[in-house]
C-alpha cells in the first residue's frame, strides 16, 4: 500500500532528533532503544521520561539546570501530544513532509525554552538568533592567556560549520574554569552547541501561528481528486450513520441534504439489522480502496478501520474486532488523533469481553493512553478499597476489565448488536452507576435516591427526574428497569411526566419522546396525575393540550387525569385552555394582536407577567423594551418560536375528548375575565358544534353571568353573542 510521507512522528522521533542537535544521543546510554523506537509506535510510554533525564545527566548538566530542562520538556512533550489530540494532519503530502513537521515543532514548542534559558542568565540578547556558542566562549573564557593552538580551535568553533563536541567543550570547561562553575558553564554551552546546530539547519524559533500550521493540517481539494473526495465522504457518511460512528462526517456542506435523503431512503429500504451492517462494510470496504488509489486521503483512513472494528464487534466477532480498533489506534496515532480517547475506550472495552483478554493488546492500548494522558471515567464497582481512576502503570488487572464491561451500554447502543451472534452480551455484569453528561453520577443500586445537581449542591431532586430533565434516555431506562417509582416529585412538585413535557410550545424533541413512551409503560398515581408545580403551576395534561397532542389527552384522561384540574399561571382548566388556543390558532394569532391585548387589558397582562417572572418584571418595563425597533424585532421573533404549533383538527378533538370525560363546561375562570366560562369562550369563538353540543350534551348554562370589571355590569351569553357577532352561535338563541 503506498503512504503519504506526512505523518505525525511519534516522540521518540522527536526527542532523538533534539538529541542528535544537542550532540548527545550516544552519550544517554539509550541510543539503541531510541534508534530502535522510531519505528514502532507501541514503545514503551516510560520511555521518554526516561531519554529525557538521561539526556540532561549530571555529566554534563548542573543540577539546577537538570530540573529547569526536564520540566520544561517534559510539559513541551505533553503539548506536542495535545496537538495530535486536537488536529488532524492532513496537509499535502507533496509540499510538506514529516521533517517539516518535526522542525516545525522544534521552533515553536523547544527553542524557546533552550533561549529563554541562555537570556535568562543573562548570556544572550532577545534578538541573537545565532552564533551562541562564539558569544558564550567570548564571555567566560580569556583567550588571550590560551596557546595558539586553543585559540584556533575556539575560532573554529565560533564558526557554524565547526560546531565542537559536547566532550570537547567538557575538557575545555574542565581545564580553563573554576570548578565551582564548571558545571554551570558547560550546561549553557551545550544549549547554545544546540541553538547553533538548529540554526545551521534552518530550525529557528517561530511564532505559533495558523499561517504556520495551516499547510499541516489543510488540503485544498482540486480537480484531480475532487470527485473521489466526494465518493469518499458519501461512503464514510453512511457506514458511519449505520454503525453510529461518535464523530463528526467529513462530507461537504453543499452534498449534506443530498446525502442524508439518501440515508432516508436507505433505511426504510434495507430495514433489517444485519443487512444494514452487510451494506455498512459494503461501504467500508469502497472508501478503503478510494484512500488507495488517492493516497492523499490517508489521513481518513482510520475513521474505516474504526467503522471496522464496529461492524465485527456488532458481528459478534470480538478477535477480528480487536484487531481492527489496533490498526485505527495506530492510523489515529499518524494522522488524527481527534478521536483517540473514545477508540481507546471501545477498544479496551472489546478486549473486556473476550473469554480470555489479549493482554497484547491491552498493554498496547493502556500505553498509548498513558502516553497520550488520557484519562478515562472514574471507575466504581463498590469493590473495597480501589482506586477510582485507572492506574498509570502499563497493565490493567481483572477489575478494571470488568469496570469497562459493566459500562458496555454506555459506550454501545445494544440496538445496533446482532444479538444471536453476540454470546459476550449475556455475560455482561450488572451495572451499579451511569454517568451524566453533566457528570453527576447515577446509583442503579438506590433508583430513587434524590441528588444535588447544581454547583451549589442546594437543588435536589429524583434521579430519574434529573435525567429526564437532561434527556438522558438510556439512563432514564436504566432508572427505572432499576425499579425507579415515577410518582416521585421534585421539590417544586415537578412530577416526571410534567418534566418530560416542559417543552410545551414546542415540539418534544425524538429523546423525550422515547422518554415518554417509556414512563407511559408504568403505574401514576392519581396524585401525581394531578399534582400542580409550585412555580410555574404545571400539570401534564395542560402540557398536553400546549402540545395539541390529542392521543397524549386521551390517555392522560383515561389513567384517571382529572379534567377539570385548575393549572398553569392564569389557573385555567384544561378545556377551557383548549378553547383559548383553538380560537388563537383558527384567528392566526399574530405578534400585533398580543400587544393589542396589552394595551386593552393592561391590568391582566400585568398580573400574568407578575406570575411568569416571579414579580421580578414590571409591564412598563416590557414595554418600553417592545417599543424600540430592536425589543420589537426581537420580541417578534421570540413570539413565533413560542407561538403554539397545534393544529386546530388536533385541538378540536382534545376539546370533545375533555367534553365526554366530564369537563365542566360553567366552570368560572379567574383570568383573563373572573366568571368567563368555558361556555362563554365557545360562543365569543363562534364554535357552533361545540357550543351546541355543550348545551344539549353538557348542561351549558345559558342564563349564566360575568361581571364586565370596566362598567359593573353583568353580561350574559347572548351578549357575548351580539357583542362578537358570532353569527353561527346565534342560531343557539330560543
């Protein structure tokens, strides 16, 4: 297979070649190892560590700067890994190499701590970028007291082309300083033997910038390859649909729709399981061959080996599965390495389902993430005395294997396994704790157990409720499989079912949806079915019918939902809420005529505001803010995101579903109008078959009153009649 000769170097590389300009490398007594490690990824992760301190030694360091430079590199070596972790390296092959890379890394990340070192001791200017070495011998030797012979020597070495050896300059110092400050003055020779080295190659201190990284990590598509880019990511956006891939497609922009309406389509053609899986390495296998052809896209080839690694496992084929996620670290490990925590993660996780763990490839994986410092979740399998985090050395034992199994369905959604050739899946242990998003940690042991969730740990509530609110479905269902009681309350008497619905305006997204088809399976309490939030005075069934979800009502109303419950800020009931929308739905309902109804009924809109905003809003307030042209443009907006999407053949059969349960159809309202009844709505609507059917259906009192709070006058229906011209209703009128 042919590669690209730009990849990442792995830190062996790195160090060695510092080494080398240092002129050290066969003097650290790990020349061998290191000579040996440049070509194989997997050494150990200790190693570095280890070339780093023997590449500062006593011998030719002073102590003090032993501990500066193995600290400074030390941390350098951590943020050469962070860029890997962040980018991908995928530059053109033919204008950038490796060694470019690895020079660019030394300008940027290593000659700054060598120069800062020599300014900081006051032997070098900010500006010199070269001739160290002449500066220094300039400063501490007198070499007019030196033989000819010597002087001509140390004018060879002024010159870049004679650089002297690290021995050479360890005579020197020996013979010709104090030995008090011997060792001083060889360490700073031997960083400016280095600068000078670095400059003769043309590796001088840059800046970091996107203008010098930009030709690593970019490739400008071009007429040659353009297509097989776009074959490529057509293929890779589906296998990594259908395999679930945790990670961001590389198609682009303008082939998006295109290519998820044929993802669209092919679901609902290829519907079973495995041959979705057969079509996914169907997929796999064309986007492997492209990256042959185009060796330019080698960058992307790991994301192919990762949806391998997958589609075995789904397969049931644990070995051939390991092996592929080995091939992906390594690919990760050259090219991109944005994703290299998650791959690790399934990776060992394989291995943990394996009758008898590769410990292979295990120590491979735990070293890399060592090197790499990733650090996985806390582990806790209520095991005595554990530590809570992976160790740092290069194996894993029998508990920790079996901590990665128990989180398996955290990392793998169990839909996408063939079970029947997946036999690990029935020796899963069982899971005691799942992790939020928010990482607050879930106890299946104590389903009901009541958590802090904020920063403060003052707000408590269920678990259950907190990954409702956080849509967290696969621990929702492991809540309550666990045994989690739905009849549980917040603090705030928010009950599962009125957080599941909170998005009442708009529509519930596909997790609450799953989410409710699962609490929907279990017993409500007539209490819970009922209760009111204390702060917003929310019940399920109001939240229904804000959602125009007409099934919902039906089945809230046969669990046993009582239908004339007093709920929401302006205490309404359920039917008489339904009316209000009904007849802003059927009336378009506009921005405009919300504004107008504050100017008529200031003192309401005043009172709701005061509900909504726990008094905290006053009405002037709002006003004057919708009264310049950026409140109102704004308020404009926010009123169509919030404006109900309820569809009036929904709403009408949510009214005559609350109809036939027994909804009171006199019952009095207290806002907007005190004594306006559901009744009366129907009739200022002009809904004649609702109106009629709520008197020969409903017993509609006719001869019932408000009180108008403008004049003191009762107005009865005819009047709301007349007053409305609802001319249909007006056949009601014996």
């Amino acid at each position: 297979m042919q590669t690209t000769s730009l990849v990442y170097p792995t830190g062996a590389v790195l160090l060695r070649e510092i080494a080398n300009h240092f002129g050290l490398k066969n003097h650290t007594d790990l020349a061998k190892q290191i000579d040996e490690y440049t070509d194989n990824i997997h050494y150990p992760h200790y190693f570095e560590e280890s070339f780093i301190k023997a590449l500062f030694n006593s011998k030719y360091f002073s102590a003090k700067t032993q501990s500066k430079m193995i600290h400074a590199f030390r941390k350098a070596m951590q943020e050469f890994y962070g860029f890997q972790l962040r980018f991908s390296l995928n530059g053109d092959a033919k204008q950038k190499t490796t060694d470019d890379f690895l020079n660019l890394m030394i300008s940027v990340k290593f000659i700054p701590i060598l120069k800062q070192h020599l300014i900081s001791l006051g032997c070098i200017s900010k500006n010199q970028k070269s001739h160290f070495v002449r500066e220094l011998l300039k400063q501490n030797f007198n070499v007019t007291k030196f033989t000819k012979e010597l002087q001509d020597r140390f004018r060879l070495w002024g010159n870049l082309e004679e650089l002297p050896e690290p021995q050479s300059l360890q005579l020197i110092v020996k013979d010709h300083i104090h030995f008090t400050k011997q060792a001083e003055i060889l360490s700073m020779l031997l960083i400016a033997r280095t600068l000078d080295s670095l400059y003769k190659n043309g590796i001088t201190e840059k800046e970091i910038s996107d203008q010098e990284f930009a030709p690593f990590i970019l490739q400008t598509l071009n007429s040659a390859n353009e297509s097989a880019y776009i074959h490529l990511s057509l293929n890779e956006f589906i296998f990594s649909s259908l395999l679930k891939l945790p990670k961001e497609n590389i198609i682009l922009d303008e082939y998006k729709d295109n290519a998820e309406s044929t993802l669209s389509v092919l679901y609902k053609r290829i519907q079973n399981q495995s041959d979705q899986l057969q079509f996914s390495l169907t997929n796999i296998n064309l986007f492997m061959e492209t990256i042959d052809q185009y060796p330019e896209f080698e960058s992307l080839r790991f994301s192919a080996h990762w949806a391998k690694a997958r589609y075995y496992l789904f397969t049931g084929r644990l070995e051939d599965a390991v092996q592929a996620y080995t091939e992906c670290v390594e690919s990760c490990i050259q090219y991109d390495g944005r994703n290299l925590e998650q791959i690790l993660t399934e990776a060992l996780t394989a291995c943990s389902l394996q009758n008898s763990p590769d410990s292979n490839s295990i120590r491979k994986f735990a070293n890399i993430a060592i090197r790499y410092h990733l650090r996985f979740s806390k582990i806790d399998l209520d095991f005595n005395n554990l530590p809570q985090k992976f160790k740092l050395e290069n194996v894993f034992e029998a508990w920790e294997l079996k901590a990665l199994s128990t989180k398996f369905y955290d990392i793998f959604d169990q839909q996408l396994f063939l079970i029947d050739e997946c036999s690990f899946l029935n020796d899963l242990p069982n899971q005691k704790f799942l992790t939020l998003k928010n990482k607050i940690r879930i106890d299946l042991s104590q389903p009901n157990k009541v958590i802090k969730i904020d920063d403060q740990k003052t707000v408590k509530m269920p678990q259950l409720l907190h990954a409702i609110q956080l849509r967290d479905v696969k621990t929702v269902k492991a809540l309550l499989n666990a045994g989690a009681d739905v009849n549980k309350l917040s603090t705030s008497n928010d009950s599962s079912l009125t957080i599941c619905l909170n998005d009442n305006i708009i529509e519930l997204s596909d997790e609450q949806q799953q989410i409710l088809a699962l609490l929907l399976k279990h017993r409500f309490s007539t209490e819970t079915l009922n209760i009111v939030s204390t702060k917003r005075r929310l019940s399920a069934l109001h939240l229904a019918i804000q959602l125009g979800d007409a099934n919902l009502v039906k089945t809230l109303v046969d669990m046993g939902t009582n239908v004339n419950l007093l709920a929401d800020i302006d205490h309404h009931t359920p039917l008489h809420l339904a009316l209000k929308m009904l007849h802003c739905v059927k009336r378009s309902f506009h921005f405009e005529d919300m504004i107008q109804r504050i100017i008529l009924h200031p003192e309401q809109s005043q009172y709701s505001l005061y509900q909504h905003s726990a008094g905290k809003l006053k009405l002037n307030d709002v006003w004057k803010n919708l009264d310049t042209p950026t409140g109102k443009m704004i308020g404009k907006e926010l009123f169509e995101v919030m404006k109900s999407k309820a569809s009036v053949e929904q709403l009408n059969k949510i009214v005559f579903i609350l109809l036939n349960a027994g909804a009171n159809v006199n019952q009095p309202a207290k806002l907007p109008i005190s004594g306006y009844t559901p009744f009366m709505l129907a009739l200022e609507s002009d809904e004649y078959e609702i109106a009629k059917y709520m008197l020969e259906q409903c017993k509609a009192d006719m001869n019932g009153s408000y009180v108008n709070p403008r004049n003191g006058k009762l107005v009865f229906p005819t009047d709301i009649i007349n007053h409305f011209k609802s001319t249909q209703c007006k056949q009601l009128i014996h």
